[in-house]
C-alpha cells in the first residue's frame, strides 16, 4: 500500500493569546502560520482539543512558566501529516495508572479530569467518592458509577462525611482542582496511611499541598506530584477506552464558540471535558 501523503497548507485557523499576562485575550484566527516539524517530531492537523485550566495559567502566566508559543492548547487529537528528520515509529495517516485500593475520593470529580478518574477506578475495583457541586455534575458522576457525590455547597462537613461513607478515609485522593480550597482541604479526606496525589495547578504561591506536620507524620500520610505519566501510562489507559470500559464525557463546540467555551470553564460550568472541534 503505498505511502499516504497530506496537502499541508500554509495556513490554519489557532486561538491565539494576545498580551499574556493577567489581562490575556484569545483572538480566533484563520490565517496562523503552519510550522515545519523539526528532528524527532510529528506535525498534527488537528481536528479537536480539549479546554483545561493550564491554558488559562499558562496564558496569565501565574504558574511561572512563560509560553511555549501564542497558540493557545496543549490536548489536541488529530492525523499525522508530515514526519521530521528521524522519525521512525511514526507514518503519516496515523492517529496521534491508579495503585490499586479500595476507596478513592475526587474533589472536583465532575470535571474534565476528575470524572475519568470515575470511570478508570470503576474498572479497577476501586471505589470512587466524590466532592462537587451542581445537578449535572452530580447526574455525570452517579451515571459513570461513583459509590457516592458529596454536595459541597450543601454538606456542612465534606471531610466527616467522606470518613462516614468510606469507613475511615479515602486510602487515596486525586487534586484535581487548582485551588487553594482543594488542596487544604484534601487530607482531611484520607485515613492513616492514605496518599494526597495532586494534579490540579492552583496560580504559584497561592495554595500548598500538605497539612499538619503532626497530622501527616502520625497519621503516615504521603503527598505526591502527578504531570503526564508516561508512554506505557498512556498506552493503558487508551487501551480502556478502545475496549469501551472507560467512556469520556465530552461536550463539543466549535472553533468560533471558543472564547464562550473558555468562559465556561472558567466559571466552572462545565461537566466532563470541553472540546473545541476545528473543523466547525
């Protein structure tokens, strides 16, 4: 069969950030220049992307990492149209883990991350709680099988009634809220021994993951830092989502809804992942 070969034009349409920084807007533009991949590297078309708070920090620039370029996005999907210089795992055409334990809590579990977390603890035999708000989120994550959605708005105590449904404490909970609440909030949920895994980024110097030191050494607590994973992490979970085990909730808008969109999940209005479809 031979080689499949891709028109790549000059041009695409990309959100850019115009003055980053505190006061960043996003301007949708048709006519944003299409870079030439450089040694090792694959040049995608991209046919959709999901929204996550890390553009917006990345954009403020409030984590203390400039950006990368004025393109705003980094969880683009789509085809592989050209190859760079040395590449060869790739061909143009193609398409570009929890320890286990019994109780898992997920602050912001009706999220963009968070309700995968759902669903990949599910089909690990793990148990999965929940601390959100909102009737859909609540709709989200009962639907996708959490053993229990805890209303913080409408709960005095989140922490008791997480030890109350779990017998003790979560053994496990994932930040996935960027928040200084999140964060101060989350060892309360664990019993001795449990583990605060955090993954949502708060704005630098605003929150801090940790507790007590008496509470943490007498209780054995471990905190630790989750980015990406790596490639064998990748490959298992998309193998969940090939076999069907693990269903993502996506909510799709078009490319010129963008700005919309990122208001939304800003506001945290969003149940599941929002998605910005480019051929829209």
């Amino acid at each position: 069969m031979p080689a499949r070969t891709f028109n790549v034009p000059k041009t695409c349409r990309a959100a850019v950030c115009r003055n980053p920084g505190p006061n960043y807007s996003l301007e949708l533009v048709e006519d944003y220049p299409v870079p030439s991949p450089g040694p090792g590297q694959l040049l995608l078309k991209i046919n959709a992307t999901g929204l996550c708070l890390s553009d917006h920090h990345n954009m403020t620039g409030d984590i203390g990492i400039p950006m990368m370029c004025d393109a705003s996005g980094h969880e683009g999907a789509g085809v592989v149209v050209a190859l760079g210089e040395g590449v060869q795992d790739w061909k143009v055409g193609d398409r570009a883990g929890i320890k286990p334990l019994q109780w898992l809590v997920l602050p912001g579990g009706g999220g963009g991350v968070g309700h995968l977390g759902i669903t990949y603890a599910k089909v690990q035999g793990i148990r999965p709680v929940v601390i959100d708000t909102g009737a859909e989120k609540r709709a989200l994550c009962e639907r996708l099988g959490c053993e229990a959605f805890v209303d913080f708005k409408e709960c005095k105590d989140p922490a008791e009634e997480v030890k109350r449904i779990t017998g003790g404490g979560g053994h496990a909970v994932i930040v996935t809220g960027g928040t200084a609440a999140a964060y101060s909030s989350a060892p309360a949920y664990l019993r001795p021994g449990g583990t605060m895994i955090c993954v949502g980024l708060p704005s630098a110097g605003t929150a801090i993951a940790g507790a007590d030191p008496c509470a943490i050494i007498f209780q054995k607590l471990t905190i630790r830092g989750s980015l990406t994973g790596n490639q064998v992490d990748a490959d298992e979970a998309l193998d969940f989502v090939r076999r069907g085990l693990v269903e993502p909730h996506v909510t799709v808008r078009p490319f010129s809804e963008l700005k919309e969109a990122f208001a939304d999940l800003l506001a945290a209005k969003v149940a599941g992942r929002m998605v910005i479809d480019f051929t829209q």
